[in-house]
C-alpha cells in the first residue's frame, strides 16, 4: 500500500527519542500544520520511509534534537523551508535518499548526506559546519552558508557531477 504520515502537530519526547516512519510501501512523510512544526526528543529526531518522499509544507524546528533521516529507496528529502531552525541533519549513509533539498534560517551543522539518484542542495541562511562525509552519486552538490567550515575527514564526493560551495556572508571564507 502506498500509506504515508501527515504530521500536523508539535511532537516532542523530552528524555527518548522522537521516530516518526513508514516501515513498508511507497509512502512519505509530510511535516505540516498551521504553522512553524516543533519536533524534538531528548535523543534525537529520527524520519524514515520505506520509499516515500519526506517533505514539508510549513516551516520546521527541531530545536538542539539532531535530525536523523532516511528513505530506502529513491524517495526524495525535500525540506527547502528557508525558516527551518534545524542544529544538526543527517542522511544515513547505509540507506540514503533519492536527493537532498535542506534550507536553514541561520547557523547549521551536517553530518553525513548521501543521495542515490539526485543533488545535494543545502542552504544556511548562517554559518555551515560540515562533519562528516557528502555523496551525491553522480549528481551535483551545493552547499550554500554565510561562511563553510568543514571539521571532518570527510569527503565530498559528486562523481560526474559539479561541486558548488557558495559562502555569502560579508568577509565570508570557506575553510577545508
């Protein structure tokens, strides 16, 4: 079945971890609401789809939770929202996604994102610290922020595709 989860309301576990998933067919997740959507837990917030898409249509906050996300198939991770207040984003590497869209009001950090079949895309509106390990295929990757730093061995890889790292911020620098 195609099956999916609408998330309309703030959803916070405060000692456990929140984990929000679609365990079989090809539906996604939609982060929605009124208005900007809180999502938090003491250790983490985890989204995942059997082959689904996880997407938004208001903004999204995850306060200090880190935001863990998967798809196992080719379903994409879009949340392009440029008012998303997210302090730490992964992609599992182990099962990846169809492509990554990310957007940030201001500082953000990554772990690792891997996509199967499409860019990577990642805009902070301030700073980005990039931890850990890019994969984008053979697509492009776009990393945008006022300044990128990146704190980890690990490498940005596009196969055929381009590299783009765009700092905006006045004075802004790229350190890797």
């Amino acid at each position: 079945s195609a099956g999916g989860i609408t998330v309309n309301k703030n959803v916070n576990a405060s000692m456990g971890s929140t984990v929000i998933g679609v365990a079989s067919g090809s539906g996604g997740i939609v982060l929605g609401g009124d208005g900007t959507l809180t999502l938090g837990g003491g250790a983490g917030v985890q989204l995942y789809t059997s082959g689904g898409s996880i997407t938004q249509t208001n903004a999204v906050t995850t306060g200090m939770s880190n935001l863990f996300m998967y798809t196992m198939g080719t379903g994409a991770i879009q949340l392009d929202n440029s008012n998303n207040d997210f302090s730490w984003v992964q992609v599992d590497p182990g099962y990846k996604a169809g492509s990554i869209s990310l957007a940030d009001a201001n500082n953000l950090n990554l772990g690792s994102l891997t996509a199967m079949t499409g860019t990577v895309q990642v805009v902070a509106g301030g700073a980005l610290n990039v931890q850990d390990a890019i994969n984008s295929g053979n697509s492009d990757v776009n990393l945008t922020g006022s300044s990128i730093t990146f704190t980890a061995a690990g490498d940005i890889s596009a196969g055929s595709g381009k590299i783009s790292l765009v700092s905006t911020g006045v004075g802004a620098n790229t350190s890797i």
